[in-house]
C-alpha cells in the first residue's frame, strides 16, 4: 500500500496507537532471527500485516522484531542500519520510500542478510524475494464484477460506469485501471466509463468527483472506487440525497474494513481484496528455502488457496497474488483480512 494511500486512510482512522518497536520473545530453538520494517501503524492494513508476519513466522520457529517507521523514510533508513549492526538473518521490508531505502538494502545484502520485500514493488535492487498483490489482475477481477452487476440490472452488459482512481501518479492505481479497462473493452464494449482521479487517495476528493459527475452525468449505474476508504464520502452524499443502497451500485478494491461494511448495509455490492494475509504467507513459504540459499523455482504456487504466479524479475523473484471478490455471500469469510481475523492455518512450506 503506497504512502499516499496510507497518508489519506490515516486521516480517517481514530484512535490508533503507534508503535515504535515490538520483540518477539526468542525461541528456545531459533530457526533465526527476522527483523521487519513497517512504514507506519496508522492504518489497518498496516497493523494486520504486523499481526499476520510475527504470528506466521513466530509460529514457523523464527524469532520476529518489527519496528515502525511512523512514515519517516529517515527514520527507516536509521533503523535499517541499526538492524544490520544486530546480524540478523533476514529482513523483511515494507517501505516508506522506495528510493530513500534503497543505499540501506544494498548494505543488508553486502552484511550477508536475507532481503526479502513486502507489498511494494521496489525494482531498484535485487531481492530474495518479493511477495505483492496482483493489481492488474485485481482490475481483470473488478471488470468482471462490473459485468455481472450491468447485466443483473439491464440484462446485458450496457450502462455507465464512474471510475474514481487513487493518485494518478501511483502505479497501483494505474495497474488497476489498467486491468479493469482491458476486460471492460473485450467483454463490455458498450458500457461507457467516465475515469476521474481523487488526488493525493483523499477521500473528499472521491467525494467531490462523485458529487460533480451525478449532474452531468446522473445516469451512473455503478461506481468503482480504487481504494475502500474513498467510499465514505460518497455513501454520505447518498444518504444527504435520499438515494436507497444501491440505487447506484458500488465496488471498490483493497479489502478495507470500511468496504466490507459497506457489503453488509447495501451501499457496496463487490470489495476486490487485496490479499494482505497470502502476501504474508507467500513471503513465509519460501523463507526456508532463502535462508538455506537455495534456488527458487518461477511458476505456479497455491497460497491460501489463491493462484499465484513466482517469475524471476529483473529486481530477483516476484510472487504475484491476484485477490479476490468479496460480495453479500461471503463477506463474513474470515480469510479476508478485512475481517481482521489473521489466518491461523499452518504454512505450506515449499521444498
């Protein structure tokens, strides 16, 4: 999850308590000692990853500290040094700034420690693994979504649908776009989409672009946010309008809290998860392999019951975890970490 996204769910999130460290008590047999690096705890993706990393190493016989950066790229790059002062047998990192982080990784790997990278896609250095949400695939998912929605309402996939993208200047957002455009042309190519931005993931933004595009345009049958949180505005101006749940269809993608709730009231039909808990447990599966030095084979992996696709990158192996949809019949599976139940399922380690 980028920085900008994290900036604007914190602005909504209440109430939440930073950490600065958090140890893991050692293990009477250590399998080795892992230190991982969060970019900040101000929002709920952020603190179930930390939930879903120390429970699943810890469980696996690792030793686990995590140290929270409080979104100060500064602050990560002093920690980064520290820690490699420690010799720790791997890291894992989740960046704040993934150029500023990049001269401490290349100390890390130089000190002989396991690099391994969490949900952003740094392409700049080589790592021993990279595990990250398939966000175009994510979009692919969305799009057909989108088309079964169009098609229960008008019996075919024809109407009008409003796009509100995060920051333009995000790759996730792009990605998603990317996808979700792609299967909407070659599956729906009568369906008209207006694509807006809400700058900086500011929610008001979404809820400015919302409040806008219902005048000129007050035909909209569905409106795809690209993150949860952009939602909130947006039920509100409903609400303000007396429009009923779903008079204007909904779906957003990241697996939030707040889109999940949004399933249960009617306001959203579809939330596309991202698949937080399987970026945790495809970074754990292969962590043997990686502290024994071994080669990590590209194809096809199973994590939590979702396809993932290992490739071998410019910037070392790239697990690609697409997601799910999340909709009224399954909104209370606990596998969705917007549920905030971390999985407790053994790892599958691959040999």
């Amino acid at each position: 999850m980028t920085l900008l996204r994290r900036r604007a769910l914190a602005r909504l999130l209440l109430g939440v308590a930073g950490m600065a460290l958090l140890a893991v008590p050692a293990f009477a047999q250590s399998k080795g000692r892992i230190v991982y690096f969060i970019p900040t705890l101000l929002d709920e993706f952020q603190t179930e990853s930390q939930k879903a990393i120390e429970s699943v190493f810890k469980g696996m016989g690792y030793e686990v500290t995590s140290l929270d950066a409080q979104n100060r790229a500064d602050l990560q790059l002093n920690q980064l040094e520290d820690a490699i002062r420690t010799k720790p047998d791997a890291i894992i990192m989740n960046a704040v700034d993934f150029d500023a982080i990049v001269p401490g990784i290349e100390k890390a790997k130089a000190a002989g420690i396991k690099v391994l990278n969490f949900d952003r896609q740094i392409r700049s250095t080589k790592f021993d693994l990279t595990s990250v949400a398939g966000t175009v695939e994510i979009g692919r998912i969305a799009a057909n979504e989108a088309v079964r929605l169009l098609e229960e309402r008008h019996g075919a996939p024809k109407g009008k649908v409003l796009q509100i993208l995060g920051d333009p200047g995000d790759n996730y957002t792009l990605d998603i776009q990317k996808g979700f455009e792609e299967v909407m042309r070659q599956t729906a190519p009568d369906v008209a989409i207006v694509t807006k931005a809400a700058m900086q993931w500011e929610a008001t933004n979404a809820g400015k672009v919302f409040e806008d595009q219902i005048l000129v345009n007050p035909d909209i049958d569905l409106v795809f946010c690209h993150a949860a949180h952009l939602t909130v505005p947006i039920v509100s101006i409903m609400e303000a309008k007396g429009m009923k749940p779903g008079q204007i269809m909904m779906m957003a993608s990241n697996g939030a809290p707040v889109g999940l709730d949004n399933i249960r009231k009617g306001w959203q039909q579809v939330e596309v998860e991202q698949p937080t808990y399987a970026q945790v447990y495809g970074l754990a599966m292969f962590t043997p392999k990686i502290m024994a030095g071994e080669k990590l084979v590209p194809g096809r992996y199973k994590v939590l019951g979702l396809d993932a696709e290992l490739t071998e990158e410019a910037w070392g192996p790239n697990l690609k975890i697409p997601g799910a949809a999340i909709t009224k019949a399954n909104v209370d599976d606990k596998r969705f970490w917007g549920n905030l139940h971390p999985p407790t399922d053994p790892v599958e380690v691959v040999k």
